[in-house]
C-alpha cells in the first residue's frame, strides 16, 4: 500500500488498479456491498488478483439482478454469480452459521450482518471487508490488518478447529504459502484438532487443496510437524523431488501434479519402490520393467532415483513397429500367439539397436513366430 496518503485513499487506488471491474458494483449501488475474504487479504499484501467474493448486507441475488448482467442465482441459499469484465464474481448475503456437533456442516442463517459474516471465518486475515460504497473503507473487526503485518495465522474464537478441523489443513496451505507462522494460541488449539470428525470426503478435499499449492510440500511438511498427518518415510522431500521433476521435460505435464504429490507424501506405496530398484542393462528390459506402471508410479519411482525412466519416457518409450500382425499372417503365421511372440520380440531386438528397418523387423518376428509354432 502506498504511504503518505490516507488509509482508505491508499486501498481505494489498490482497489481501482487491481479490480476494476467493480466500478459496476459501485454504480449499482453498493451502500451493503463488501469485498470480503481472500480479495481483501491479497490486496493488502499486494499480491495479484484473487477469487472475488462479495458479500450484500440484504437480498444478494436482488443486488445481481442490478447489475445489469447475466445472474445464475440460488434463492435457497441467497447467493449469485455474474461475470464482470470477464471475471467471475460470487455475491451471496451475509450469514452466520451454527455448528451442531464437531466437525459437522455448519448450519447457515442469512439475513445477517456482516460483522456476523465475518465472525464465522476462519482466520483474521480472511474475515476483513471493503465496503464498495465508493469509500473504499476497510471492515477489520478482528484485527486481520495487523496479524498481516505480523505475518501470523489467529483463529477468531477457541472453538474454531472443533467445529472444523479442516481449518487445521488451511493453516498449513496459508502458512506455506505466505511465509506466515501461527499465533501462540492458535498453535495451541490448532495441535489439538482431530480430523477424523470430519468425513473423509471434506478432509480429503482440503487435503486437494493443500497439494495444488505452490509450496506443497512444506504444508504438508507443517501438518505432520504439528501432529495432524503421518507422512510417508522420506514424504516431504519426496514431494519436493516431485514438484522439480514436474516443473521440467521430460515429466513435465506427465502426471497430475496434486494427484502426485498426495501419493509422494501420503502413499500408500505402490510399485514405484521396487521400480526404484530396477536395474535395466538394455533399454528393452528398461521397457518391461516400466510398462503396466502408471504415470504416478513412474514419477515416484524417478524421484526415487530411477533416473533411466528419463530415457525411457524420451526416447524407448515410443518405439514402434514397422510391420504389425498382419504382416506376419500374409507371411504364413497362423492367428494366435505366435503372431504376438514374433511381435514382442522383433520390438525387443529393436529397442536394443539389433536390427533396423522394415525387412529386419519382418525377418526377425517371422522367425520368433515359427519357433513359437514349433514349441506349440
């Protein structure tokens, strides 16, 4: 934020420069209209755009309507989505929630304020707003400004990860990603969540979320230093090993990188250990080794130390045939398995730089295949 100017001006010109496609709210009239949540904690410590939400102090999708754009409305929940400038806005009104039992879905209430909607955040540096009245006042009842400018997490009441430990998981994805620590307390409280109170389809869903972050890794890392997860052996460095091999040909864009660093810190193991531990000496044996081995395996199994799956994904891997099975029937090979025999081994004797070119391949899968039949 720039210096020497009143506060509100400061966010005002942020505000301008990094969501100009909120003019359209203000015009509409936005006397109950706030930016709240990431956007505001993203614009204060000026870093690019994040998801908008706004949250309306009354009827949201009333306030949509207004807009003078196309509204995908939900009545039932109060909330809306429209597209300003080319981005997508979430409006809904604000709310309170209860929570019934630990680690159960919140119940909602609308027709409330919105110190009430933002009481029922996570962390303070999620729970301020900006009041889009053409002011641009900033609406920080619990002092998220401040643990901003102390680069640290506080919840906003004790019971906070009792009602839902999955928030224990966003502390991980926040503190990894912005180089923040946990206040005191927070820690305290934080150490004492207990995830299995929530289903594991909302645990795993953060878990997701947590492994789609730049810095993974160390959230991850975070969340076993503070007893919530057990990482596989050598889990965290993993991930890192990981995350590089992805960032770069010739793995990159060759496995689903959160799906990825979930099994390299999770697990459970699958083969890429004993993959690890192959030894191919020709690269067709390089090929039998890896074949019927997933994407995710054979990433794993790299980051393990198999470094011939680099060949193997560069070069061996997309060897074919000159000839196939039709080849070898116009021969005289009879349907079956010798045809296949004749195949796999002229492919093999390929791979290994024995012969080249298609009237090799022809001879060479001929005479597998009719040794094959003399066997039979």
């Amino acid at each position: 934020m720039a210096t020497g100017k009143d506060h509100s001006e400061s966010i005002a010109e942020a505000l301008e420069h990094m969501h100009p496609e909120l003019d359209a709210v203000r015009e509409a009239g936005g006397d109950s209209v706030y930016l709240v949540g990431g956007a505001v904690r993203d614009l204060l410590l000026g870093r690019g755009r994040a998801d908008i939400d706004l949250v309306v102090e009354g009827d949201a999708v009333a306030f949509a309507g207004r807009l003078g754009v196309e509204v995908v409305s939900h009545e039932r929940f109060g909330t809306a989505k429209v597209r300003l400038d080319g981005h997508e806005v979430d409006i809904a009104s604000a709310r309170s929630e209860r929570y019934p039992h630990p680690g159960a879905l919140p119940v909602v209430e609308q027709n409330a304020t919105l110190d009430e909607d933002l009481g029922r955040r996570d962390f303070t540096i999620n729970a301020m707003a900006i009041a889009l009245d053409g002011s641009a006042r900033l609406v920080d009842p619990h002092s998220g400004q401040a643990d901003l400018a102390t680069r640290q997490l506080r919840i906003l009441h004790p019971r906070s990860f009792e009602d839902d430990p999955t928030r224990a998981i966003r502390a991980a994805r926040y503190a990894a990603r912005f180089g923040f620590g946990l206040e005191p307390r927070t820690e305290e409280l934080l150490r004492g969540a207990d995830l299995s109170t929530v289903s594991a389809d909302r645990r795993d869903a953060e878990l997701a979320r947590l492994a789609a972050e730049r810095h993974a890794a160390r959230g991850f890392g975070l969340l076993a230093e503070w007893g919530l997860i057990e990482l596989r052996e050598g889990g965290e460095d993993l991930a890192e090993t990981v995350d590089e091999l992805l960032a770069a040909p010739p793995w990159q864009g060759q496995a689903d990188r959160p799906s990825a660093l979930l099994a390299a810190v999770l697990g459970p193991p699958a083969g890429e250990a004993a993959l690890a531990e192959g030894r191919p000496e020709r690269p067709s044996e390089a090929v039998a080794l890896a074949t019927g081995h997933g994407p995710i395996e054979l990433l794993l199994a790299r980051a393990l130390g198999a470094e011939w799956l680099d060949r193997y994904l560069d070069e061996w891997r997309g060897v074919k045939l000159a000839i196939d099975g039709e080849d070898l029937v116009a021969a005289g090979i009879a349907e079956g398995p010798a045809v296949g025999r004749g195949l796999s081994v002229a492919l093999q004797r390929k791979l290994d730089g024995e012969i080249d070119g298609r009237e090799e391949e022809l001879s060479t899968a001929l005479e597998a295949a009719r040794e094959h039949d003399g066997v039979a």
